[in-house]
C-alpha cells in the first residue's frame, strides 16, 4: 500500500513540480495533500495523518521548523525541500528522513523515497512478528492431569521434563504439572510457540531463558532459577536461534 504523503510549500511552482514527478516516479507514495500555506498544511496533518511529509523550510508567517515544533510529537517522515543547504544541521536536530535541495532532480528523489520505503517495509515486518509474538504468548493449551484439566497460558511454561512416559510441566509461581504424555507429545504442539528441545530430557521455553552457562557439558539457566542441561551437538543451534529472537 503506497504511503500517504503531504506536500507543503509556499511556491506554487516548486509545489507542482514536486507534485508531478512524485506521480510520474513514485508509484510508492499517494499524494493526499498539498498546499502553498503552513497554516494549512499544518491542518493537513492533523486531520489527514499522513506517512510522509515533504516540507519546505523557508515560507512566510512559519517556517518549516516551527510548523513541526506545533505539532510535537512528529508521527510522519519529514523531507526538507529547500534551496537552502544551510539547514541541513537543523534538520538533523529534528530527526529529519531526509533533505533535498532544489532543484530536486529526480535520482535524488528516486533514491530518497526508495529509502523511505525500506524503512516502512521493514518496520511493519517488526509489527507483524511482534504482533505473532505476542498472540503466541496469549496462547492457552489444555492440560488434563489426573485430577483437573488445566488451561494454561503458554507463556507461564517455564520448561517440560521428561519423566518416562510422562512430563512434567514447570510453571511460573513454583506451579507443577505431571501429564501423562510424552515429551516428544508437547515439542510437536510447542515448537511454533518458540520453545526448543536442548536435551533429550528437557523442552524449555526460549522467551524464559536467562543466561548459557558454559559450564563442563553446558547448560541453560532458566527464570525460575532452574539449571537445564543441553547436548553438545545442540549448543550451536540454540545459540543461534537466541540471537535471532534477540534481533527481532
């Protein structure tokens, strides 16, 4: 979806021109505003809230810095356009995207919005994994025990012990559960949640883990305090997979 983007500059040549060859090369942006006045583009933005506004610095009456200095804080990209390259510094202190100086030719304009939308894609592929994150963690599965059946939040899991053919199922605030069910059973159901296998004997939740102890053999130091071993030849793959769940 292309962003929304907002024009303002008191030339109404330059207001054109840019006008035109965001349509003719930016098929990534939607042009929903534009106007010459500050006062107005100012109302823009408030009732239009737009991703991206290209913002002229000099105009009469406001100026393009204190037009955003109105508006804190600034919830859109900001573009300077301006003939002046004195104001670059100032737009650096306002945490500007981007400063292009008129005459803005069309690789410099090409190249900025390609950036811009980089940005935008790789910001909404943080939302969604950690929207996914968060949904798995409100995830409920059912435990029958041979007393109750219990719902349990998949994030209280701290980690799962194998115990013959049973588990046992340890739980945040000290809580314990013995499953007649195999270990192997709960990795099928609780590998998409991010938990691991790093023994055998053991399926810990990763978003419990708090320290790799490099220990004779290895192991891994869960929240509650717990100690958990890890095989040799699954040192590296856990190790890695944390750093990835550490990046996003």
């Amino acid at each position: 979806m292309a962003l929304k983007t907002i024009i303002i500059d008191d030339e109404l040549d330059s207001l054109e021109l840019l006008q035109y060859k965001i349509t003719e090369y930016c098929p990534g942006l939607e042009i929903i505003g534009a106007t010459q006045s500050p006062e107005e583009g100012k109302n823009l933005i408030t009732t239009l809230m737009p991703d991206v506004v290209f913002l002229d610095v000099e105009m009469p009456r406001m100026n393009g810095f204190r037009l955003l200095n109105e508006l804190s804080p600034i919830m859109f990209e900001v573009i300077f356009t301006t003939a002046y390259s004195h104001y670059a510094i100032d737009a650096v202190r306002v945490s500007a995207f981007d400063y292009l100086t008129k005459p803005i030719s069309i690789q410099d304009l090409e190249n900025c919005v390609e950036r811009l939308l980089t940005k935008f894609a790789q910001q909404t592929e943080r939302k969604t994994i950690n929207s996914t994150i968060r949904s798995m963690d409100e995830s409920i599965i059912v435990i029958p025990t041979s007393e109750t059946i219990e719902f349990v939040k998949v994030s209280d899991i701290i980690y799962l012990e194998a115990n013959s053919n049973y588990t046992t199922i340890i739980l945040n605030q000290n809580k314990k559960l013995m499953v007649a069910k195999s270990l192997g059973e709960y990795e099928q159901m609780l590998t998409q949640h991010h938990f691991m296998r790093p023994h055998n004997s053991v399926l810990v939740n990763l978003a419990q883990v708090v320290k790799f102890v490099r220990d004779e053999g290895g192991s891994i130091l869960m929240s509650n305090g717990a100690s958990v071993p890890i095989s040799r030849r699954k040192r590296d793959e856990f190790i890695e997979i944390m750093k990835r769940l550490s990046i996003n």
